[in-house]
C-alpha cells in the first residue's frame, strides 16, 4: 500500500505492531500514539485497546485451547471400552434386507420415518421427494421440486407434512393432503431461507417450528407459520453438513457438524455455542445423538465415527479399522444405543457396539454410497437411502 | 499488498476476538469424569436393551417387516 494521503513527519517502530514504518502521529486523550497507517485503520475500526494486536489476541486463543484441553484431559481417567470390559457381547444380529424401495430416478439423499413407524419420506438428487408406506411399498406421494440436489427432507412430527430443501437454498414445508388427486407440491410454504444450499432439516417437537443448517455456515430456527426467523446460530467457520435435535427429555439443545470439522451444540434459545468439538480429521458428514441425550455420535470424511459425551465434555470412543478407507456419510443408534448403525462410502454398513468399540457385522446390499441411515420410531427396522437410487428397509 | 494484509486483519481480529470470547465461555464448564459418564452410557443401554427389537429379536408376526406377506399386483 502506498499511502499518498498524508504526510509521515516521523518514522520508527509502530506502537501496535512494531514494524518500521511511517507513523501518523496522534493525539488520543492528551497521549500520543504513534502507529503506522495499517494500524491506525485498524484501531479506528474495531476500537481496539492500547496495545491489544492480533498477535496477542492469536497467542491468548492458543493459550486457552491448551488449558481448555488440560482440563478435559484430567477427568479422562479410564476409557469407555475399559468399563465396558465387563458387559456382555451382542450375540450376532439376523438383520436382513426385508425391502427394497424404487422409484427415484437419481441418488437418494436423505430419508426420514414418520411417527407412526409405517411411512417414509426420501429426497434424491432427481428433484422429487416420495412418500412411502413402508409395509406395502405404496408411493403415497410424490413431489417434484423446481430444483434438482434435495439433500434434506424431514417428515413432521403430526404426520401431515414434510420439510425439503437442498440447492435452492430455502426449506419449504408441504402439508400431505389425504386425497390422491390433489397436487401436494402446489401447496408448498418456503419457510427457511439461507445463502447457500440446505444440508439438513429437522422439525422441533411441534409442526410449528423448523430448524435448518445450511452451506453457508449458520443454522436457524424458523417459525413455519409465518416463515419468521426466530433464532440464528452462528460460529461454524464452513458449511455445515449436518445437524441433530437432542430427544426431547433432555432439553432445547442441538448439535450440528460441518466442514470446519468441528461438531458444535447449541442452545436454541439463546443462540450460543455451549460446546465444541474439534477431534476429526476431515469434514464432518453426520451428527447424531445419543438415546439419553448425553452423547453424540459423529461420522466423517476421515473414515472414523467418532462419540463424544456431553457431560464429560471429550470424545470418549473412536470406531474406525485399518481395513476402512473409506469415508462414513451417516449414523444412526439402535434404540437402547447398543449399536451404531453407520454407512459409507464403500457402499456397506457397519455395525459397531457402541460400549466395546468394536465391530459387531457389516451389512452389505447397496450398489453405491449409502447416503443416510435411519431407525424407526419403535426400533424395529432401519432404512437405508444411497446413490444406487433405492432405499432398503432392514430388520 | 498491505492493504490486502489490513482487510484480512480487520476481519481477523474480530474472529479472534469472538473465538477467544468462546473459548473462555467454554473453560467455565462443570465436566464430570469420564468413569462416571461411562457408567451412564452403561446404564442406559442396560436399561433398555430388552427393548431394543435389532439385539433382541421380537417374534416374526410383531414384527410388521419380518412378517412373511405377499403383496401382489395385478398388471
């Protein structure tokens, strides 16, 4: 920079950073400051106080990161798989493909059970989101979306409606009439709208409230009715790719994982960032509570999933295997948290006992990347969405 | 060049200044140890394992997608 604008009467070390450069010289309560013009900009717009650089700032972050870490380190004093010693093994598990959903046209995205552990909702990359009946394969219906990429779909907690959104960036909410006839896409209701495409989308414990995360790095709670803002969430430092809602005992909270590797939990009424987690090595893909709400289990590019305890505030159990390379996009838990369900992008999932840390079997049958799994309500079955266009229910 | 250098500051300064914020909201925690959150995560799977219909298998007829039905269509 060249600065023409004013002219230097001294030269020297910069008060604030203390590189030799032109000073401005001036006058701040009767004392003299002498910083460089860099300096000067930057005081004048943050309001920074005498002597507090980005240097100082940068080193005081560092520092609080070691201590933050000391302080978790002290209470790990014995690892889950260690008092998991003495429970006793999960036999082997008969689960089978017992159906095979086709109809899309295009990866499958995402997918989500309804309440009444019979329907499903799938989104694919073909733009149409379906709803099926579980039992029958029955399409109940189907919606074509103006854009192709729906990565996220929900289904309500009434069973009267379904969220979706992807890369038109906005959720929208379709209420599901009971007549077949009717066009349900016409009724669509956008209700979420961010600055880059919807990853994920949950209801709340109501029809009445919508919790997005998007591409552009922030996640908000949005009142469907009047597509209001009601909260928004920021602190991840890249998209987000995931989010989760903690079961309904424990509390308003959520956690979301993203792109900065970071697994962050929110309060949904305030808006802060209670807790984070920086332990994967590359983009998280998928965050997924625990059934007590005091866990979260994560999946990653890294090929690991990863558990992390809230109370305990660290990761307490890392599931991975020389022998996978490939990256995991989703997990789910059995309904007692047992067994953690994750899929990958070998094309297989893997069950892991969730105690031991150790393997319990794989399940193989899809013919491309499994893209999300999910367990019905009641626990019975799990279903499968992947880029080979089907969804397979197991049980 | 160094007004590249004074834009990316500007903007730095305020991260820093919000992760440093964070990060001492963070330090203010009340964490519990690791033995005691295991042996709640051991006890809440103890507790609901019976339940759990994928680790112990309820009969074929409860079980709405193991049962054996034929759905045929009519072309």
């Amino acid at each position: 920079m060249c600065d023409q604008t004013f002219v230097a009467a001294t030269f020297g070390p910069c008060d604030s950073c203390g590189t030799a450069s032109p000073l401005m010289n001036i006058y701040i309560k009767n004392e003299p400051i002498n910083y460089c013009s860099f300096c000067m900009e930057v005081m004048a717009c943050q309001g920074l106080q005498k002597g507090e650089t980005l240097a100082t700032l940068k080193k005081e972050c560092e520092s609080l990161k070691k201590k933050l870490e000391e302080d978790r380190g002290k209470l790990n004093d014995v690892e889950l798989h260690q008092v998991a010693e003495k429970v006793e093994v999960v036999g082997a598990l008969s689960i089978k493909t017992r159906r095979v959903l086709k109809g899309h046209t295009n990866k499958v995205l995402c997918m989500d059970w309804c309440k009444d552990k019979r329907r499903l909702v799938s989104s694919s990359q073909d733009g149409k989101v379906i709803v099926w009946d579980g039992f029958t394969l029955n399409k109940e219906h189907g919606m074509s979306m103006p854009t192709t990429w729906v990565m996220a779909c929900a289904y309500a907690p009434s069973g009267c409606a379904v969220a979706c959104g992807g890369l038109d960036n906005k959720c929208s909410v379709i209420p599901l009439s009971l007549d077949s006839n009717e066009n349900c896409a016409a009724k669509k209701k956008t209700v979420a709208m961010h600055t880059n495409y919807i990853s994920g989308c949950t209801f709340t414990n109501s029809d009445m409230q919508l919790l997005s995360c998007s591409g552009d790095g922030t996640s908000a709670l949005w009142d469907v009715e009047s597509g209001q803002l009601l909260q928004s969430f920021h602190g991840h430092t890249s998209d987000i790719l995931s989010l989760d809602l903690a079961p309904s005992e424990t509390g308003n909270t959520f956690v979301t994982g993203g792109c900065d590797k970071k697994a962050n939990v929110w309060d949904m009424r305030s808006g802060q960032n209670i807790q984070s987690f920086e332990c994967h090595e590359s983009d998280i893909n998928c965050v997924k509570y625990y059934p007590s709400g005091d866990a979260f289990a994560s999946a990653s590019d890294d090929a690991t999933c990863r558990f992390f305890d809230l109370r305990a505030d660290r990761e307490v159990a890392v599931f991975q295997k020389d022998s996978i390379v490939f990256g995991a996009s989703t997990v789910d838990f059995s309904l007692s948290g047992r067994l953690l369900f994750a899929g990958y992008n070998d094309y297989t999932i893997n069950v892991w006992d969730v105690l031991k840390g150790t393997r319990i079997s794989m399940m193989f049958g899809h013919e491309n990347r499994v893209s999300r799994v999910r367990l019905s309500p009641d626990g019975t079955a799990l279903c499968s969405a992947s880029w080979d266009n089907t969804l397979r229910i197991w049980a | 060049m160094k007004d590249g250098i004074a834009n990316n500051s500007t903007a730095s300064i305020s991260q820093a200044r919000k992760a440093v914020e964070q990060l001492k909201m963070e330090a203010c925690m009340d964490r519990i140890k690791v033995s005691k959150a295991a042996a709640d995560l051991m006890a809440y799977c103890d507790a609901h394992i019976r339940e759990d219909p994928l680790i112990m298998p309820v009969p074929a007829s409860e079980n709405p997608f193991r049962e054996k039905k034929f759905f045929c269509t009519i072309l």
